[in-house]
C-alpha cells in the first residue's frame, strides 16, 4: 500500500536524503520517494503505518522535522500534484532567506523576522456568488436561486490583503494610544507645563504607563515574540535590535516609575523624578509598525506582473455541447472540448480554431501590441483576447498545461531565485547585528566615561538609537525585490527569465551565438521547387514526403504539408533513421531513399552530377535551403526549401553589434544559403554545415578566452549549446526541449527579444546596486549619528523616535526604488 504525507521542514537535498534514510529502517517500509519542492513523501508500506510511528522515527534519527498528512488538496492515497505549493495557504519569506522553502502559516520568518508574502495560487477552482444573497455559493455558473441574478465570480481576499488590513488595524490601535503618550512627554518642553497643575508628574507617568501596556502588549507584541525568537535560535535579525531596544526602554521606565529611589542622580531629571521612557517605547514600535504596514502595501505592488498574468485567464468559457452553448468554469474544461469565444472574450485554454476566424490582441503574452489574424487550423493561447469576429475552437491545453499557466509558474520560480550579488548581502548581514548591540554597548559607555551630565541617561538614550536605527532588513531586501520586479517586467514584455542569476549574467554577454533556422528566419518553411533529373518530380516528391512523415523537423514538416497540398498519397518506409545535422534515410519499396545535406551524400557515397550540383548552387545563392534525393546510389534530384528572414532580426542584431555584441550565426544549413542570409543581416560572421558538436565546441572555445557568450536556438539539435552557453536563450516557437536547456525564453521567437533582455539586465543590476548602495550608506551614516557623533561639534543628538522613523522607511525606500524598474522601457 502506498500513502501520501509531507514533511514540512524539509528544505535541502540533505534534508530529503536524511528523512529517507530514517523512513526505510523502519522494516514495514518497502520504498520512500520525495519531492522536495511540495515537500510531499510517497511511502510504499507492507502495512499501515500510523503517524506517531512515522514521527518517531525521524525523532530516533535525530530529525525535528514534522511529518503530517497533506494540507493542501491532494489525496492521502494518492500521487502527490506538482504544483501544491502554489496554491493559496502557502507562504515564503519576501528575502527568501531559507531560499525557496515555503511555510505553512503566516507567523513569520524563523531567520529575519519578516511578515510572510502568500503565494498567488496558478490553479484556483473557480467559486461563483450572487452579488444580491453573498451567502449563496457554488462551484458552477447559473443564476441565484432565490433573486434569479447571474452569479459572479467570488473575489477571495487573499494573504496580503489580509496581512495589510490586520496591519491597517493595529496602526490605528497603536496611534490612538501613542499620541496621547507622545503630547504628554512632550508637554514637559512647554513653559510652566499645564498638565502639571492637572495631575501630579508621577500620576502623568502612570497615565503614559498605562496607554503603552496596549501597545507593548497587544498590537506590537508580535515585534517582541519575534525578537525572543530570533535570539534562542540565533537568528539575529531586525526584531532583535527592536525588541531589545524597546524592551530596555519599557523596562527601565517601568522601574523608574514603581521604583524611583535606586536610580542615581545620573538618571533623574532637575525636579528629582527618574526620567521616563514611555513615550520613545511607545511611538518607536507605533513607527516601526508603520513600516511593516507600508512594506505590507508595497509587498502587494512587486508581484504586480504576476497578478496581471494571473488575471489574463477567464473565470468561465463557453462549451459546446450538442449544439448547445453552455457556461462552464475553467476548471472544467477537458481536452477536446469545443468552446466558443465571442468578440471581446479571453480565451481560457489553449487550442486551434476548427471553425471561424479573427484577429486576436495576444500583447500580454508576446509583448506585441499588434492585433494577430488567426484562421481555421491556427492555434490559439490562453490569455489572448478576441476581436470583433466570433470562433470556435477545440481545448488541446488546459490547467497548468497552457502557456500562460507555465509562464506564470516560470515568472514564480525565477521570482525567487538569488542572485550571485546577494551573496554580499548575506554575508554583511550575518554579522550585522551583532556588531550592532556591540556598537550599542560601546556608546553606552564612552557616554558614561565622557558624556556630560545626566550622563548615565543619554547613554541609554543613545544606545537605544543606536539599536533602533540600524536596519539589516534594507540589505536583505535589495537583491530579491530589484529580481521580483524586473522578471514580472520581463514576462509583460514577452521574456521569460529562468532565474536571477541570468540577469546578472546577461548584462555582461559579449558573444551571441545565433541559429538560423526559426531563430534568424520565421521558422515557416515552405517548398518553392521539387526537382527530378529524371521521371516525375511527384514521384519523388511522394518519396520524400514519406520519409519526411516520420521526423519533426520544420523543413520535413514543410515537405509532408507541400505533398498534402498536392494530394499525393504517401507510403510506407521501413529501416527510418534521422541522422543529426545531416537529414534522414529510409527504404521504400526496394529502393534506398536518403534526403538531405552534400555531407549526407557525400558519407553514403552517392553520386551527385555536375548538372545538377549547378542548379543547386543556383538555388543557394537565392537564400533557399537546398535538400539533395539520393534514390540508391545516384542523387536524382533535389527540393529547394525557402524561409523568409524575420523583420526584427536585422534590426536585433544591429542594435546588438553596437553594443559591443559579437553576433555569430551557425547553421546546419550549406555555405552558400548561409552566405546569403549573413549578407542580408549584414553579419561579418558566421559558420555553415555545422553539426550540434560544432555549435557546442565553438562556445567552449570563446569561453575559454574568457568570453560571456549567449546561444539562441529553437530546435533540439541546439540543446547542447544552449546548456553550455554561459545564457542559453530558447525561441518560444521552438520545441519544449530547447526551451527546458535555456535560461531565457523569448515568447514571439523575436530575436529582439534579446535585446530586451539586455536591457533588462542592465536595468535591474542597476537597480539591485543602487538599493544596496542605499542600504549601506544609510547604516554607514545612521548608526554613528545615533551614537551621538555629532553631539561634540554641534550638539546635536538623533531622538531614538526620529532613528525609528528612518528605520521604518529605509525598506520602504528600497522596495519603491525595485519598483521603478516597472516603467523601464524595453
């Protein structure tokens, strides 16, 4: 029997082998498999095994990680999905400290402390309500069963609104009892203070007391639970400097008020009472509760991409169902269904229009704004959005199958990859705080050997500073949220990022190693000429079109479709073998058909006369694509293939070249279709009859000169180089393979594409340097400022309120700046 369960502590393949390990020596155990990314474990048992056995076996094997059943939506007994991490009620840390571990509940992150971002769900089932009866709910759309209305789609709020409304909340709470707190301490500074003649200065303290207990204690408690967490796991992070700055201050206020008489006069003020602290306690966790707050609203903008392609997709279709149209949800749409789509409408699965035709605005999933004309047999993507004509169309992709589902995913994944800058970021962050309380010790003392009097209280005041000013959360978030924001601007743009350490990389490419076919060209080909020296050009176009039937190749393709157009039925073939870079052999019949390049012919020894070897250079010279057939051991004729170049690849590579790129094209094809499309692009180099091994070698050699060198590629031939390319950069309208070896996608298959990606990088390089720059200067300048470097030259000292004013808005600030990289231009 075999059970589902999830391990929820589990975060590296350490973990996965460690668990595996402790599961198997438990002897009813046959096999253990993992999937670390949905931390979802497969147990084969020869019989059932409870929990508490399960639990205790990793506990025997010295692992504290919790084994439970699974949360969230797969069956105990069945294969676990792929995707149930994304769905909503999973969180991650916005500064991805554990990398890409995900938690279960929202308590905050174990390392830094953070408010935890809710992942936005790719697969929701899609829940309806009446707007007039909110009570009234279903899964499928109609009309209310009491008022008759149409349903409308259930908005459910997600984890950040709901993060930012509890926040919202608190501050109001929090700012209705600091203001009162904060105009009392303040009153002091007023001539012949009024209060004073209204109650007593330590009645004043235990009014400031008692409007702080709300805040200690119930809407900023939560600063504190995580402070005392971050220090019994050593977890130093920005709730450690916070709790112990204001915990010191409420404490010390606290046994000033109930205990006045065993402070020094170092700490009382002119009329003999202890001065109070109430008020910095207050109003600093009020301020750092208002940065959480502004985080919290600016968190909800950094995946704005990714909501808008979450968006794309509609809430229902329109099925087809025996003539009928019927309105069904997403979710329920199956392979093979017939929807129709009205002018004005998403489409919500992928498919191919059977019946109809229209133009279709698929911007936010190319990054075109042109309108795309579709006919009967053309293929439609989820997320495009319909003319003014209306068709029909067949469901082929539907879930996570689609385009957009797997662009969304993809734009997740890359989200919260790190980059290889970060690692300076952690690194300064490790230690930061603790070279923070030390600094905070430090200018206790030089305030209380050399500071004047009451010396002993602007020591603790400016310790206090110290602790509170410093923000090791700025440095944390200057890498990651430059990377969620320029990936989301990527994917609008029609390029999909794999993940951040890409961008760092791609700002520095100098070589573009480009393939020709469906990279350079449109990919489309289409046979212009089927020439026999001999008999009926048909017959060895039925020949070709035969063997062509068994490869994918676009220029097979091309010839299997020209054949069809013709009515030509095709035969049998037997002994079919692709040959890499070179093109494929059968047999017919009794008759040994080879189809393909001059080295093809030249390897099986076939014949070629010089008659036709003229014609064929002809044909090249014209830029077409030149296939010799070969029938035994004489090359009877030849097809003449063309593919239009695109009209961006001249310009991409233009605007490459004076960048300082050296463009590079290799092709499979001949040196004289080469020649001709390298003279059209105005490209001074390139290289023809390559095998995938040339294309792979020549990168190893430019890298070895030390050169960033990219590779953009659509077939399978290419998936070689694209692994080696320091960037591998797939063409969307390539194959699933290519695509799978590359770092970066181009939607449209536009070269220029590239050149967005360039501009990309550079943008969020730029970005991530001027947050960390942002970042270090403001502690550089900030932490000394607090400890009162100022004091002696011009006498002025930071109030540790002002040092969390600044502390609350430097993420803020940093996380606005990632956000301009939203109005670059690409």
């Amino acid at each position: 029997m075999k059970h589902t369960y999830q391990v929820l502590d589990m975060s590296c393949g350490g973990c996965e082998a460690n668990v595996k390990k402790a599961l198997l020596a438990l002897s009813d155990v046959c096999k253990v498999e993992i999937d670390l990314a949905t931390k979802a474990v497969v147990i084969e048992m020869q019989s059932h095994l409870s929990l508490d056995i399960l639990q205790q076996a990793l506990l025997t094997a010295g692992l504290h990680y919790t084994i439970t059943l699974p949360e969230h939506g797969f069956a105990h007994h069945s294969k676990p999905a792929s995707n149930i991490e994304n769905g909503n009620g999973v969180f991650y840390c916005p500064m991805f400290c554990e990398g890409e571990k995900t938690y279960s509940t929202q308590s905050g992150c174990p390392i830094c402390g953070m408010d935890l971002v809710e992942q936005p769900s790719t697969t929701q089932a899609t829940q309806f309500t009446c707007p007039m009866h909110p009570d009234v709910v279903q899964d499928t759309p109609g009309n209310c069963p009491i008022c008759e209305m149409d349903l409308v789609v259930l908005e459910s709020e997600n984890g950040e609104q709901k993060t930012y409304q509890e926040l919202l909340k608190k501050m109001k709470i929090s700012v209705l009892f600091a203001l009162p707190v904060f105009v009392i301490s303040m009153s002091d500074l007023i001539p012949n203070n009024p209060l004073n003649t209204l109650m007593s200065v330590q009645n004043l303290g235990f009014m400031q007391f008692a409007l702080t207990l709300p805040i200690v204690f119930w809407t900023c408690w939560v600063f504190f639970k995580r402070a005392y967490r971050s220090i019994v796991t050593w977890n130093l992070n920005m709730f450690t400097l916070v709790g112990i700055g204001t915990g010191a201050a409420f404490i010390f206020s606290v046994v000033g008020l109930f205990f006045p008489e065993i402070f020094p006069d170092n700490f009382k003020a002119e009329n003999g009472t202890v001065l109070l602290y109430f008020e910095a306690t207050a109003v600093i966790l009020t301020l750092v509760l208002l940065g959480q707050l502004l985080e919290a609203k600016a968190h909800s903008q950094t995946s704005s991409a990714l909501k808008a392609l979450l968006q794309l997709a509609p809430a229902t279709a329109i099925l087809l169902k025996n003539n009928t149209e019927v309105v069904i949800a997403i979710d329920k749409i199956k392979r093979e269904d017939l929807l129709r789509v009205k002018p004005g409408e998403k489409i919500a699965v992928d498919g191919v229009i059977t019946e109809g035709e229209s133009s279709l605005d698929e911007s936010m999933i190319s990054g075109e704004p042109i309108p795309v004309d579709k006919f009967k047999g053309d293929k439609v993507t989820a997320g495009s959005i319909n003319g003014n004509q209306s068709f029909v169309m067949r469901a082929q992709k539907v879930g996570s199958e689609t385009l957009l589902a797997q662009i969304i995913e993809m734009v997740k994944i890359a989200s919260r990859s790190r980059a290889p800058i970060q690692k300076l970021a952690d690194t300064i962050a490790k230690y930061f705080v603790p070279i923070v309380v030390l600094m905070a010790i430090l200018t206790f003392i030089v305030w209380v050997w050399f500071g004047p009097e009451p010396a002993l209280a602007y020591g603790f005041v400016n310790a206090v500073a110290v602790l509170i000013i410093a923000c090791p959360c700025a440095l944390g978030l200057a890498t990651p949220m430059s990377v969620m924001v320029g990936v989301g601007k990527g994917a609008q743009a029609g390029v999909l990022i794999k993940n951040a350490q890409v961008l760092e990389i791609m700002d520095k490419v100098d070589v573009l190693i480009t393939d020709k076919t469906g990279t350079l060209t449109q990919g489309k080909p289409s046979v212009e000429e089927v020439f026999s020296q001999r008999g009926s050009a048909d017959d060895l176009l039925c020949k070709i079109a035969s063997l062509n039937q068994y490869s994918e190749h676009p220029l097979a393709q091309a010839v299997v479709q020209f054949a069809q157009e013709k009515n030509i039925n095709l035969t049998k073939v037997i002994d079919f073998k692709a040959i890499i870079g070179k093109g494929v052999v059968g047999v017919i019949g009794k008759q040994k058909i080879t189809l393909g390049n001059l080295a093809l012919m030249t390897t099986n020894k076939i014949d070629i006369s010089d008659v036709l070897m003229e014609k064929v250079t002809v044909a090249q010279s014209q830029g077409k694509t030149v296939s010799y057939i070969g029938v035994d051991d004489k090359v009877l004729g030849y097809v003449a293939i063309s593919d239009s170049i695109k009209s961006s690849s001249k310009k991409a590579i233009t605007e490459l070249m004076s960048q300082g790129v050296q463009v590079i094209m290799m092709t499979g094809d001949n040196q004289n279709t080469a020649k001709a499309v390298a003279d059209a692009l105005n490209l001074s180099e390139f290289q023809a009859q390559c095998l995938p091994e040339d294309k792979l070698n020549k990168i190893k050699q430019l890298q070895a000169q030390g050169k960033i060198v990219a590779m953009a590629g659509d077939g399978v031939n290419d998936s070689p180089a694209l692994a080696q390319a320091d960037v591998g950069i797939a063409m969307g309208t390539g194959t699933d393979v290519a695509i799978q070896s590359a770092e970066i996608t181009l939607i449209q298959g536009d070269l220029y594409g590239i050149v967005k990606a360039k501009k990309l990088s550079y943008a969020v390089m730029k970005n991530i340097k001027q947050n960390l720059f942002f970042a270090f200067i403001y502690n550089i300048l900030g932490v000394p400022i607090a400890a009162g470097v100022l004091f002696p030259v011009f006498g002025v000292l930071l109030s540790p309120m002002i040092a969390a004013t600044a502390m609350s808005f430097s993420s803020v600030s940093v996380i606005a700046n990632a956000l301009r990289l939203r109005k670059v231009s690409l």
